[in-house]
C-alpha cells in the first residue's frame, strides 16, 4: 500500500486522504512533521488558535523489522515557546500508523463550539471523526483501560489527560506501550495544542499488513550488523542495566548536577536516587530492571518501578525526570518521586518542564526544597483540579518564576532546561541556547563526548570546540529523529564504525534508493535550517539564543564555573 497524508480538519469536521507531496516522499519523523508546520502552519499565529496545525508522523524506518525503529514524532507551534516544536515517543502507534500506509497525520482547525470534545479513530481508509463523551476528563491510565474494553487491547491510543484538556503549557501527548502504560511526547506543550483542538484521544486500528520493503535480503543483513552495534556498545548495555537514571551519579561526579534550583553542581542525596539504588529496588520488589518502551528495541533502557507492596508505581523511570524532581527539588526518596512521576503521566504533563517548575516554587517558598509528600499533593490536588496554583505550575517554569517574582529562572525560549548544568559541561550550554525547540537535552546531546567520552573527548569545562560539537550532534540528532528511530543509537553510531553505515543500508534497502552519508548529513541541516526559518519569521532572533542571565553571574560549585562562552560564538553556531 502506497503512504498516504490523513488530512483532519476540525473546523468542518471533515477527513480526506491525499497523495504525498513529491518533496515530501523522502521525509519522515521531525524532518517530515518540521517541514510540514513550515510550509502550513503561519509562523506568528496563536499556538492555540485555528491557523496552527498538530502533525504526526512516523520515522523512515518505522512499521519495519529495524531494531528501535519505534519511535512516532509530533509537531506544531509551540504553545510554550512559540517555536517550531517536534518531540517523539515510543509506544505502539508509529508502527502501527506506518503499517496502515500513513506518512503524517495532519490535524488542523478547531470546533466552532468549544462544548463538545472528539475522538479520532485511524484506520487504512482515513481517518473518522466522532464526538467523544465517556472519556472526557479522564486520566490517561483511565482512557488506555477504557479504550482496551471498548476497541480491544490491541488498539493504538494517543491521548491527552486533563493537563491537556484545561491547555496548560507544560501539558503532552501520551502514547499507549505495549503493556498499556504511558509513553510521552513530553516538551513544549503539544498536549494543549491537541486540546485546543478538542480531540481527547486518537485510537489506530491494528492491522496484519506489512511495510513494503524493496530490498529484503540487504534490509535482513544491515538489519543484523545494526543490532548487533547497538547490542554490544558498553553504553548500551549500562543502560540496560541501569536504565539512564544510571547518570546521577555520573552528573554528580562531575559537578554537573543542578541542585536546588540551580544553585549547586551536586546533591548530597544523590545515591538514594541513583541508576544503582532504583535498580536494587526494582529486583528487592518484583519489579521489572529492563522493559522496551516499543517493540524492537534491543537496549531495553526502560524498567517497570513497584511500590513497597509490589504494585505498579511507574514505568519508563527517566534520569530526566528524576533528577528533576530529585536533585532539582531537593528530595531523596524514590518512592515521592515515583509517585510524582505516576501522577504526571494521568494527568499527561511533561515530567521535566513540571518538575522545574516545582523547583522554581520551591525557591519562592512556596513549598520547602527536600518536600516530597507536598509536592505530591499538589500535583493531586491543585494541578489535577486547575486551582489558580495548579494552573501556575502546570503552564510551566517560566510562568511561576512570573508569578512568584523568582529572578533564578532556568529557561531558554521559556523551556525549563533540563539535567545537566551548562556552567559546569559547556557544550550542552550551546545547544540549551541554540536549540530550535526551547533547552532541550536531546537536540544535540554533547553529554556523550563531554562527559561520557563517547565520540571522543572534549573537556566540559573548556570553552573550546563546544560549538563545533553541539552542531554536528545537532545535526545528527535532525536526521536520526527523521528516521524514527530511538537517539540512543547515537552512542553506537559514534562508537562503532560498522552502526551508521548499517543505518543507511536499512534506508536504502527499505525504499530501494542509494543515500550516502553526505545525504544524511545533509537532511539533518536542512531540517534545522527549515525549523531556524520558521523561528525568525515568528520574531525570534539571535538574542533568543541565549542562557538566563544568573548563569554568567552565579558560579557554581564544586568548580566554581560560570557560563563565559561569548555571544559571537553561540551565533558562530548557524555558520554551516
């Protein structure tokens, strides 16, 4: 079956199904949903409004046998930092969309009357529309279990929870995986822009058929040489093992860890949090240490956390989110920041931007830093609610630091930065500043080579060859998130001489073309140039690309470093 574009307009509540673009055709994940919004989606419109435009789009690979090929990418406007915005997710629906033949997902327009609310239901001939009722209101948990009853346990659900529905900035989009759990498009607000939509959920029909794939024996052999990369890398296996919480303590070592809102490198509790002691506790609870987050993923970072009596807590335990809610809020108890992490995925709120947020709060004194069983009920009880306070700490931490009058406010493009600190690796720095999306950990994730020495070595307190480092893996990242494939890859593709070119064997023998690697290099520039271009005909500049001004002027310890890399050399950035 040929990929298609399902085409959703919720203004007239109408469906149709296109051919694809030419220029599209060789598109797929962020390249396609970016080069979507920039040719449909008016740069300066609300976020929230008719005029901008929700994409989904499985990557290149996605729907085939190719190991961690599960990812499904989503953009928009951002209602967080009005940029361009695409995240990704694991989960069942990118496979099962490609399956179907959908090449994007287009949803555009919005109800003339803002009462009822809609469910999408995609199969291969279109896409329908129907009211929805029943699930309104419902937590995501609710919705997944709801919706297995009503369409069978195998149907594939992207849905938002109440965050969503009330709009809140710091609101996502959650995909079903395949133990009905929670995986997220977590940043920049995507979730409120499908809320303004009024669209609850998206369910997708399951199907036997399969991706075309024109050259299967070459596809079975770069298929094998890829896993076989991904499977043997060290780094891999340490998140295996541990899952990517097993960087605390590496962040901590290295000084690297915001504390309390910024205002440290280290956390004096970090080894309750640590990659080592959540492991321990998984085994000593029945949990499960290692779990895919979609099928076909042979790293298995993901891991299924219990509680003390054995019951499902949370799964897809990040290092992200528990640094936040750990270290950045001062807590050292696994079981708070589990729970915290169960109630942001109900309520469908990236458990980044959120738990920055907390921190800010807690430095206006909102609540006490170290104040797990607080946190939790606010989360509970205001943020689910949408009281003024939990309206405040849902729409992010940009808005609490202007809520509260808080002058330490970790944001760039107003995306709360996520857990590394750019005073003490400097490379992130240059991708928190430069980044299309708002800070964003993932756009060019220099972490590898400043700290892990994967890809090399570049010293993270040096000023020298950041920019240099964070565009290649910008441009990298682009073309990786075009494929539909997990970033984790990264670690083996830059270690192993054998992974990229067996990617690029994977794409060619899916679609029966020749790329070499000038051309992927190439797509990742493009995709970043086609995002830039949006950003400044929003009105962003290059003042934009900056860090908060308390990183020059606070050092922080252990090494008692400032953010001192010039403006003219985070512009030096676009220079490709």
């Amino acid at each position: 079956m040929a990929d298609r574009i399902f085409r959703v307009n919720m203004s007239d509540l109408s469906a149709k199904v296109e051919s694809v673009p030419e220029g599209w055709m060789g598109l797929g994940g962020r390249g396609l949903t970016s080069t979507i919004v920039a040719a449909e989606v008016k740069p300066t419109c609300h976020p929230l409004g008719k005029n901008n435009k929700l994409v989904f789009a499985p990557g290149l690979l996605s729907g085939t046998p190719a190991a961690n090929s599960g990812r499904l990418s989503c953009g928009a406007k951002s209602p967080l930092t009005g940029t361009i915005k695409e995240a990704n997710a694991g989960g069942t629906s990118a496979q099962m969309l490609a399956k179907l033949g959908v090449k994007a997902l287009i949803i555009e327009g919005k109800p003339a009357d803002d009462s009822k609310w809609y469910s999408l239901h995609v199969n291969a001939d279109g896409a329908t529309i129907k009211e929805e009722t029943e699930v309104v209101g419902m937590g995501n948990f609710a919705v997944v279990q709801t919706l297995n009853q009503r369409l069978g346990d195998k149907v594939g659900v992207i849905t938002i929870g109440p965050a969503g529905e009330m709009k809140m900035l710091g609101a996502n989009i959650s995909i079903k995986d395949p133990d009905s759990h929670m995986r997220s498009h977590g940043r920049g607000g995507l979730g409120a822009v499908m809320g303004s939509k009024r669209i609850k959920f998206i369910s997708v029909e399951p199907t036997d058929q399969k991706v075309a794939i024109a050259n299967p024996d070459a596809f079975k052999a770069a298929n094998r040489t890829f896993a076989k990369a991904l499977v043997d890398n060290p780094i891999s296996k340490a998140l295996g093992q541990y899952g990517t919480n097993v960087l605390v303590n590496i962040i901590n070592e290295s000084g690297g860890l915001p504390t309390k809102n910024f205002t440290a490198g280290q956390f004096e509790g970090h080894e309750a949090v640590s990659g080592e002691t959540m492991y321990d506790t998984i085994v000593a609870r029945g949990g499960k240490p290692r779990h895919n987050c979609h099928p076909g993923c042979v790293i298995q970072c993901s891991q299924i956390y219990a509680d003390a009596k054995g019951q499902y807590k949370t799964s897809g335990f990040e290092y992200e989110t528990i640094w936040a809610l750990g270290a950045d809020c001062g807590i050292d108890n696994l079981d708070y920041v589990a729970e915290a992490d169960n109630v942001m995925d109900d309520l469908g709120l990236d458990s980044i931007e959120i738990p920055v947020a907390f921190g800010v709060a807690m430095e206006a004194g909102v609540l006490k830093f170290g104040d797990g069983a607080e946190l939790c009920r606010i989360l509970k009880e205001d943020v689910a609610k949408g009281t003024p306070l939990g309206r405040i700490i849902g729409n992010g931490a940009g808005f609490v630091g202007k809520a509260f009058g808080v002058t330490r406010v970790p944001v760039v493009k107003n995306q709360a930065i996520p857990a590394y600190d750019p005073r003490a690796i400097k490379g992130i720095g240059i991708t928190y500043a430069t980044s299309t999306q708002g800070a964003d950990h993932t756009m060019g994730y220099t972490i590898a080579t400043n700290i892990l020495g994967v890809g090399g070595k570049v010293d993270p307190l040096s000023k020298e060859g950041q920019v240099e480092l964070s565009r290649n893996l910008q441009i990298a990242t682009a073309a990786i998130d075009s494929t539909g494939m997990c970033l984790f890859i990264a670690f083996a593709a830059l270690d192993d001489a054998t992974c990229l070119p067996a990617l690029i064997d994977l794409i060619n023998a899916r679609y029966g073309i020749n790329l070499v690697a000038n051309d992927v290099t190439n797509l990742g520039m493009t995709i970043l140039k086609t995002e830039r271009a949006f950003n400044l005909a929003a009105g962003f500049t290059n003042k934009d690309d900056r860090l908060p001004e308390f990183f020059s002027e606070e050092p922080i310890a252990p090494h008692n470093v400032v953010w001192d890399i010039t403006d003219e050399a985070i512009d030096s950035f676009w220079n490709f």
